[in-house]
C-alpha cells in the first residue's frame, strides 16, 4: 500500500500494480499448487491478515480472487471493500 486516503465515506487506498495476476488463475491453471509453494502462500496470507488485525482493519470474504501474486510470485491481498474498523 501506498497511500490512504480518508474521505467522509470512504477510505481510498493506493495499491501496487501487480502484474502476475490471481493465485485463483494459477491454482485452477495448474491444478494444484506445489507444497512448498502453498507453504509460502500460506505464511504470507497469516502475514498479512495478522498486520491487517494489528492495525484495527479486520478483512472479511477473503477468497482466492483476492490474492494477487506480483513477478516475484509474492502473494498480495486487494479488495479491502468489505473490511471492518473497530
């Protein structure tokens, strides 16, 4: 994340552009995911969702479309529309 901005109905945020598209595309692409990758995956995701929680933003409806992997096949999280502040 880049930037936020605070507005007096939403919250805009600027994101990266990542480039290698949805974890979803590549699992139903390749049909599965080796294990060393979803080990990966994996820890990044608790990661991140344990930044998010340590920060007051609490994600719901999380899914695979919403995880994005960059050229580095880093897992990133988009979507915060459904999110909740405390």
């Amino acid at each position: 994340m880049h930037e936020v901005m605070p507005r007096k109905t939403t919250i805009d945020l600027v994101l990266e552009f990542v480039t290698d598209g949805e974890l979803f595309d590549k699992i139903a692409s390749l049909g599965k995911v080796r294990e060393v990758e979803d080990k990966n995956y994996l820890q990044r995701l608790i990661n991140i969702v344990d930044y998010c929680h340590s920060r007051g933003v609490f994600r719901r409806g999380l899914k695979p479309e919403n995880l994005l992997l960059d050229s580095s096949d880093i897992l990133k999280v988009s979507d915060f529309g459904l999110s909740a502040l405390p």
